[in-house]
C-alpha cells in the first residue's frame, strides 16, 4: 500500500492510510468473516489536498484492503419516526459521511428497513436481505448478525462504543427491558421505483427516560479484555466480538435491568415525537 497522508495532528504528524490499516491489523479486525462498522471522521486534519469525496474514498479503501468478506455499514434514515416517506436508492443515511459515501457505491447492497437500514459490501447478501417488520428484534439485521456469532466483529473507526453501540438496543429488546416498548410506524417505501404503504416495529423509550452516558459498557467491555481499542491521531479505533459484546450486555442488564438509563426509571408514558431522530 502506498503510503498516502489523510490527517495532520496538531504537532504536524500525520496520520496516512498505512498507518489506520496496521491499526486495524493489530485489533484483529481482518479476522472477521462479518464486519459491522460505526464511523466517524475525527483522526485530526483532513489533508487539504484531498477533496471530502476523495479523501473519503481512501478511507473506503482501507477498509476494503482488509479483505473481510462481508462489510456491513449502518445507515440509518429513521424515515417513518420522522414522518417522512422512505427510498431505499435515494434516502440519505444520518450515520456520518464514510457510510454515506459507501452507501452510494456501486455494487453494495441496501435493506428495506424504512428506520435502522444498512448497506453491505461483499458475500453475506443475507444479512440485509429477507428481513422482518422489527427493525431491531427477530429476523433484522442484527438478529442475524447474532445469529453468526463469533464471526461478527463490530468496528468502531473514529468513533466508539459509548457513542454508537446501536447493538445494545437488540439485546434490550431480546430481553424486554421495561423502559422501551414497540411501536409501530407506518409509511411509503420505494425501491427501484416501486411504491408501497407498509409499517415496522422500533423498540422505542418511552418519553421522558434518558440513557445514561457514563460509559459503563464500553469501560466494561474494555476491563474484560473483550474490547481491542488503539488511539489514532485525534481519536480512536476500536473492536469487539459479537458474543463478547452480547454477552456483556447481557450480564449488565440481568444484573441491573435500569444500568443504560438514568432517571425518572419509572416512566412509562408512550406519547412519541420526533424531531430529526438520528439516534435511538
């Protein structure tokens, strides 16, 4: 690979792409049959001689030099939440600009879901394909995802797993937390130029309960050893194992059914409004 500079840091290193793909390296990230990747492009300063498409599309490289056989991308619209009509080719993802880039290239695939979408790069079709009405709970993506097991890895590259496990929220529905409950919401969804009225679930909170953000889980999962996790420039890169990750979230819940939240606890009224939900 040649060596290519992406980010400056503030004492005038450089990030280069080299450098993010032996980071990658040493977090086992090539190991994963299932690749599931939350982004953010925070590293240091975007090399100016690089345009944000292109500067993207080096990012996009690294990731695919990797050779992992499947890469899925998160790219969430939350169309129906949000009152708005859901296009599958069209919709822009509200998860940051790398998965937008990706879910703009050719050859990558798109699901259905009008809420929690992702695109998929590569062989496991499957996992964005045939899914359910739940766009978190039995036979969605992160259903099957689990499902896999040790194969999956989920990928945190310039962001972490305090500010977008979204995986903790199919655990909470798997076991039923008190504090969310489903809803149903209802649309128009086009895919390839055809139209359809159709409705999916979310496992929302119910007004007025907050998530925590004391960073338990990913502490946790950092103290088990579970958590690969390297500083990079002005952020980080971070990876963990399906069952390592499950399991985890498990423990944290059966030990204290209320740890992700923070009060009141007992709310339980399920008025929903939503303004732009980029998050759940």
């Amino acid at each position: 690979m040649t060596d290519i500079k992406l980010f400056q840091n503030a004492d005038g290193t450089w990030i280069t792409n080299a450098h993010l793909l032996s980071v990658l390296e040493a977090l086992k990230a090539p190991d994963a049959k299932v690749l599931y990747i939350h982004t953010g492009i925070t590293f240091g300063f975007p090399n100016p001689e690089f345009s944000r498409q292109e500067l993207l599309g080096q990012l996009y490289q690294v990731i695919l030099s990797l050779g992992v056989p499947t890469l899925c991308f998160p790219t969430f619209t939350f169309s129906f939440c949000n009152g708005e009509d859901y296009d599958v080719q069209a919709s822009r993802s509200k998860m940051g600009a790398l998965n937008e880039f990706v879910r703009k290239q050719p050859g990558v695939i798109r699901s259905l879901d009008p809420l929690m979408s992702s695109v998929l790069v590569g062989e496991d079709r499957a996992l964005v394909a045939g899914l359910g009405k739940h766009s978190i709970g039995e036979n969605s993506t992160f259903d099957k995802l689990h499902q896999r097991g040790r194969g999956v890895k989920f990928l945190f590259f310039g962001t972490t797993a305090s500010e977008c496990f979204t995986y903790t929220h199919y655990v909470e529905e798997r076991l039923n937390v008190a504090y969310r409950y489903n809803r149903i919401f209802t649309g128009k969804i086009t895919d390839s130029g055809r139209t359809w009225q159709d409705s999916y679930h979310l496992f929302v909170r119910f007004k007025g309960i907050v998530p925590s953000s004391d960073g338990k889980l990913e502490n946790d999962l950092l103290t088990r050893g579970f958590l690969r996790k390297r500083q990079c420039g002005l952020s980080s890169i971070a990876c963990v194992d399906e069952p390592d990750g499950y399991q985890t979230i498990v423990d944290h819940l059966n030990e204290n059914a209320d740890c992700y939240i923070t009060g009141p606890t007992q709310a339980r009224n399920p008025e929903f409004a939503a303004h732009n939900m980029v998050s759940l």
